[in-house]
C-alpha cells in the first residue's frame, strides 16, 4: 500500500510551480501568461493544504486556499478584462508586441 506523505505534495507542487514559471518566462501570448500564473497559485494552494493536513495548523491551510482561489477568480476576471482592452488597442496580444500605452 502506498503512504502519501508531504513529500509527495511537496514534489508536486513544486513541478506545477517550475511549469508556471516556464509559462510566464517562454509565452509571449498575455493569456498563456495569465495561465502560467494560475498555475502558481494553484501550486501554493497545493502546499497550504499539505501543510494544514501533516502540520497542526488546524483548518488554517484551507481557508488561506480558499481566500487564494476568491483572489485568483478576481485576478482571472480583471486581467482578462485588461487582456481584451488590450487587443483592442493594439490589435494583439502578444506581450512583445506592447511596448507603448496610449492615454
């Protein structure tokens, strides 16, 4: 029977954040990106979890990954909405493409 410990969450979360990293760093595209920060948190969460069950932080760790998930839902919501501004301004959204704002 195979034991499931902190080790493993902690080995899983660390491949989700290095593939969020990788998102942010290789994309040029704003909504790769945006996933690539979405991954990131959903990283952290995975270690406020694992934390609050092999830890004696009580229900600690699920609460700072539920206040995590309300953050990341009003990040998704406001990046994209600044997203489809953008391509409206620039015709594009790659991030090397926009390199001047307009007032």
């Amino acid at each position: 029977m195979l034991n499931v410990g902190l080790n493993h969450f902690l080995v899983i979360s660390a491949v989700l954040f290095s593939f969020g990293i990788f998102g942010i760093v290789t994309r040029k595209n704003a909504v790769m990106v945006l996933m690539g920060v979405e991954l990131m948190l959903n990283s952290a969460n995975i270690n406020f979890v694992a934390f609050a069950k092999f830890g004696a932080f009580g229900n600690q760790g699920q609460l700072i990954a539920l206040f995590v998930v309300v953050l990341a839902a009003a990040e998704a919501a406001i990046a994209l909405a600044i997203v489809l501004n953008i391509y409206k301004t620039f015709n594009s959204i790659n991030v090397d493409e926009i390199d001047s704002l307009k007032e």
